[in-house]
C-alpha cells in the first residue's frame, strides 16, 4: 500500500515539503481538538483578513511579555492585543521599519526586541521604542531560535548565532543544538 502512494505522489508531483507541511497542519488540528476534551472551558478565536490581519497567509506568531501577539504574514507584520489589530507594511511610516512585507518566522528575545526574517534578511525591532537593525542580507532566514548567549538563526546560506550584535556563522550541523542544554525555544 505504501508503495502505491509513494508511486502515486511521484507521478503526481507532489514535493515532500508540502507533504510534512500538509502533515504539520493535521497534527496542529488534531492538538486543537485534543485540548478541548482536556479543557472543555478553553475558548478558541480564531482572527482573519475580515478582523483586520494583513494576510490570511500567517507565518509564525509569539508573545511578547506586556501579552501582545506578534504575527507575521506574507502581506505584513501585526500586533494584536486581544481587541485591535494594528499592521505594519513595508514603507509605511507606521513607526516599524520592514525590509519587505512577506515575513517569514518571528521570536522575541530576553531584551524584548523582536525579530524578524524574511527573503531578504533578519531584522531586529526593539519593542521598547520600535528601533530597528538589519543584520546583513541572509536571504531566506527559515526558523530563529532564542538561544542564551542570544539568537541562533537558520537560513539557505548556512547557520549563525548573534550574541552581543556580534554575528557568528557555524560550521558544525544543525541537530546537534536541538539537545544542547543551551537551547531554549
């Protein structure tokens, strides 16, 4: 049987990024629906381009620790505090200075600043006064993780850490920081 899948998809043309991204999204339902037997009082809201969000297309969201959501989108970057969205697009003199309007993945840090990546770059935003610092054109900046030293950042040219503002680019593999002790995300 599995071999007739695996047939199927290979005439199909089916590439195994969308494969793990479609198996992603099950698993992320499947969590959904599993927390609400355990926690039959947790209410899920779920907000879209009609409430105001840039993009139905959302890359990635975090907290930071006044509780605003942070979300990036292929159309922009929003913050939400829970009743108003607020958008920042590239260009826009909206006080967030962008590198481009499709963004990737976000984290914040223990100083508060957000970080963002895109095709073009890695962007730091500090979220004390909305100052912003690129750090180089790495382009296609696939996942950043909080790491103690700093932030660790993995993109299409390679792996590097900054720490201090000082930017490191490593040349070890990438699975041996998923155990380290250092590794927070």
């Amino acid at each position: 049987m599995i071999d007739k899948i695996t047939i199927y998809l290979k005439t199909k043309n089916v590439s195994m990024k969308l494969l793990i991204t479609l198996f992603s999204f099950i698993c992320f339902f499947q969590e959904i629906a599993f927390s609400q037997t355990i926690f039959p009082n947790l209410t899920f809201r779920s907000i879209t381009s009609k409430d105001g969000l840039t993009s139905n297309c959302v890359g990635s969201f975090t907290q930071s620790k006044d509780g605003q959501m942070w979300i990036t989108t292929t159309n922009g970057l929003n913050s939400y505090n829970g009743n108003k969205i607020t958008n920042y697009y590239h260009g826009s003199g909206s006080g967030i200075k962008l590198n481009t309007n499709g963004i990737f993945t976000s984290v914040i840090d223990s100083l508060n600043n957000l970080w963002i990546s895109d095709r073009i770059g890695l962007t730091k935003i500090s979220l004390n006064d909305h100052s912003t610092q690129y750090f180089g054109n790495y382009k296609d900046v696939y996942k950043i993780v909080n790491y103690k030293k700093g932030i660790l950042f993995v993109s299409s040219e390679g792996i590097y850490t900054i720490v201090d503002t000082k930017l490191t680019q490593l040349n070890v593999p990438f699975e041996p920081y998923l155990n380290n002790k250092d590794y927070i995300d």
